[in-house]
C-alpha cells in the first residue's frame, strides 16, 4: 500500500463536525462560501485598476471566477494523466468530484481576504503600522514594561498584514464559517505563522513561506487543522497548489486582456512585447504544442484575430487563452503527477508551474510584459497612489482609537466613554461584526500571556478588519467624508 492516500487529506473533519457524507459536506461548504459577504465583496473590489467603472474590466469576483475554471481544468487534466490503479493507489479513486468542489471553492475564495486596491491595500497598510505602531501611547508603554522577546513577534505580524492570512481569518475568526479543515487548508497558501520572520524558517520550506499564512488568532485553528488532516510544520495541502497555479495561469493573462480593454496597450503593441519579452526569457525556443513554437502560436492568434468582423479585442484573447492555457494547464497537472509524494506531503517548495521548462517561461513572459508595459502605465500608477492615500487618510482618521488606554476604550466598547466623543463616534462607525469578533477573541483563551498586550493586538487587528473589509468606492466614499473639514 502506497504511503500516498488523498483520502486522508479530504476530510469530514471540521471544528463543529456535523453529517457523515463527503460529497453533502462539501456542497455545504459551497453554500456556505457562495452565500458569503466577503465573496459579494469580491465584485466591487478591482483587479488593476482601482475604482474602475468599465464593467468589462476584471473585478475580484469575475477574477475568481476564471481562476475557479482553470483549477477544475487542472483536476480534470491530472484525472486524465492517472491510470485507474494509480488513481486507487493513490487513494484518489472516486475522489474526483470532491477535490474539484474543493479546488473550485479554494479558487473562489482565494483573493476574499485582499484589502481595498490590492497589493497596494496591503503595502499601505503595512507601511503605516511599521511607521505609527511604536508611536501609539499603549504601544510606549508595553515597549517599557515588556521585554523585546514577548513584544517582538507581535509588532512584527502587525506590521505584515496579508491578504492570504486574511481569508484564513475571515474563514474561522470573522464569519465562522465552519468549513471542512480540507476546503480550509485548500486555501492556506503559505505556512508562516505572522509571528515568525522569513529568517526563523528552514531553507527547504522558502517557498511554502515566503509571505505569512496566518495570525496569532487562527494558530490554534491552523494547528487544529494541520493536525486533522495529518500535516506537518510549514507543510502545504496539496489542493492548495493546483488553487495557485489556476491564479498565476488566469491572471498574467487578464491583465495584459484589461489593459488592451482599457487602451493602454495596442494588440499589435503586446503582441511584439510578447515575442521580445519571451524571447529573452525562452532564447532556446523549444516548442509549446507539437512543433510549434510560442512565435508559431503567438502568429496564428494575431492573424485569426484580424479578420474578425465584431471585435478584433475579444477574439485575440479567446483564440489565445485556448493556445496557451492548455499548455500551461497540462505542464501543472504533470507536475502535480510526477511530484505527487512532495505534493501530497506539502513539502514541494515551489509554484507547480515554477521551474526551468519554456511552459513557465510563457507564464514569466506574460506577467514581465504586465510589469513592465501595464503596471507602470501612468493612470495605474496614479491610482495605486491614491489607493496608498485613502488607506493611509482613513487609518489616520481612527488613529485616535488606537491612541486610548485599555480601561478607556473598554468603556466606549460597552457603550460608555462619554468623555470621548470623537473616539466613540469613529467606534459606532466600525463593522459590529468585526466589534464581535474583537469582544469575543478577548473574553477566549488568549495567544498572547500579557493582557494588556493581547488587548491592544485585538484592537490593532479590529481596525485592520475594518479597512482591509471594505470595497474600493467605500474606502473612497469614507476617506472623503472623514476628510471633510469645518
């Protein structure tokens, strides 16, 4: 009997368990997950361009969606690559419908935690905490009664907010969705506890934890999780590889598509970045499909695409979607089988389609033309500076909660605080879902021994809540009402 056994990492097993058939506890989980706030978030919150009213431009959600497609493509594909007896073999024999629920919801729910405007959301609020958070006065004070070892961690995981850790809160802490641990897992990209730096880690785990996985709120969720579904330290689940190789397959392809939607780039404009860019990344040009080269297909696509009598735009990006996803697909799921021990493991310490062959050089030239022809693009530049602007305005705004003694903001939690009328109006303005959450982690068993340390983290983590939750128009609309003098 093979040491490999897919079915012990899809699981019943949840926090409040429930039912006892696979396939109906996964629906449940769908439910769950599709009915949510944070997915409906997903619709107003862009994927390049921030507050973006072309509605043919990706959002989030209409992102999620076409990676939801390409993670059931590559299931379906490492399905077709696996004999019956490997399929037995490897505990994976009538297992297909369930990992591709797993695979999809994991996709769908992979870019819930992001803060308003992306990456640049959560490099604002990064930025601010790094150059405000020793400055608050309950901060001072712990620096002077704690020693560096019990403060260290703390500062550094407040400074490191995460998109990717903020779906695994949003998961457990915030709405207690109550997922199975292995659609959970399927969504854990990387491993790092935010407590813990790059340098605390082994060198064979640098990929799996590059960025943090999770908070001090969700470790001992995450340990539960971990040791459910009989996963080891820094160790991946092995779904939650083919969840990323759906995002970076589908989006280094809809940026470039949104930036000729937007006219920043011409089609015959990319098409020549793309056969340079690729040619300096791939000069061996070995072939993609057949005998084919990426010129061969690059071509036939652009040719294809002339004749075209509605839309020259669309059918480009159709025609070359189904000439370079395939590829790239394919190459993921044979990755996935010829390392299916590490992959299973989780110790495989890089992207599936990460590696030296001309399929990532295809993905690598689509995402360095993006950088270096799109993202560079004067009006996206422009935005991502305001992006950098509201985030930053709307945490100086409610500073002033982060600013009161303990015994004080207790007060306005419980409806008191009288003698603060500005701290308790910028209170009543916060997510009661958020102000739950923060009330119940404090009363719970804390992570964190010292409790004015674990209070003021809560606070920290209720404020970070509330920003990175909102859309883009409403952290514009607020940072605008907020700013509003007189």
């Amino acid at each position: 009997m093979s040491a490999i056994d897919f079915s012990k990492k899809v699981s019943l097993a949840r926090p409040h368990p429930f039912g006892s058939d696979l396939q109906r506890a996964l629906e449940s989980d769908r439910g769950r997950i599709i009915n949510s706030a944070p997915i409906r978030r997903l619709q107003q919150k862009t994927q390049v361009f921030p507050l973006e009213r072309n509605s043919a431009v990706r959002s989030r959600l209409t992102h999620s969606l076409e990676v939801q497609q390409v993670g059931r493509f590559i299931v379906h594909t490492i399905y077709d690559k696996l004999t019956d007896e490997q399929k037995r073999q490897y505990g994976l024999y009538g297992l297909d419908r369930a990992i591709e629920s797993l695979v999809e919801m994991a996709c769908l729910m992979h870019d819930m935690g992001n803060p308003p405007f992306g990456h640049c959301g959560e490099d604002a609020i990064n930025r601010w905490f790094e150059q405000h958070l020793t400055q608050l006065k309950p901060m001072e004070e712990l620096v002077e009664s704690l020693p560096a070892p019990s403060l260290n961690p703390i500062v550094h995981e407040l400074c490191h907010f995460d998109g990717n850790a903020q779906a695994i809160r949003l998961v457990h802490s915030l709405h207690r969705f109550n997922l199975t641990y292995s659609q959970a897992a399927a969504v854990l990209k990387y491993t790092r506890p935010a407590t813990e730096s790059k340098q605390e880690v082994p060198e064979n785990k640098s990929y799996l934890t590059k960025k943090v996985g999770y908070y001090a709120t969700e470790a001992s969720y995450v340990e539960d999780m971990m040791a459910a579904l009989d996963m080891a330290k820094y160790c991946r689940h092995p779904l939650s590889y083919i969840m990323e190789a759906a995002d970076d397959i589908s989006y280094c392809l809809a940026d470039l598509e949104d930036a000729v939607e937007k006219r920043i780039l011409s089609l015959e404009a990319l098409t020549d970045h793309l056969k340079r860019t690729y040619e300096s990344i791939e000069p061996d040009n070995r072939p993609i499909k057949g005998n084919q080269t990426f010129n061969d297909l690059l071509n036939r696509v652009y040719d294809e695409a002339q004749v075209d009598e509605i839309s020259r735009t669309h059918k480009f990006f159709i025609k070359l979607r189904v000439v370079m996803v395939h590829p790239l697909v394919n190459h993921a799921a044979k990755q996935f089988t010829d390392h299916i021990e590490n992959v299973f493991t989780g110790e495989f310490n890089r992207a599936l389609i990460e590696d030296d062959s001309q399929f990532h050089a295809i993905a690598k030239t689509f995402k360095q033309v993006a950088i270096n022809h799109v993202f560079n693009d004067q009006e996206v530049e422009t935005l991502e500076l305001q992006g950098y602007k509201i985030i930053g305005g709307l945490l100086d705004q409610y500073r002033p909660l982060l600013e009161l003694p303990r015994e004080d903001f207790l007060k306005i939690v419980e409806g008191e605080g009288r003698y603060y009328p500005v701290e308790r109006r910028l209170f009543n303005k916060l997510s009661r879902k958020h102000v739950a959450a923060y009330t119940l982690a404090r009363k719970e068993q804390a992570t964190i021994a010292n409790p004015a340390l674990w209070e003021f983290y809560l606070r920290c983590r209720l404020l970070q809540d509330y920003i990175s939750g909102m859309t883009d128009q409403f952290a514009f609309d607020e940072y605008k009402s907020l700013m509003v003098s007189g």
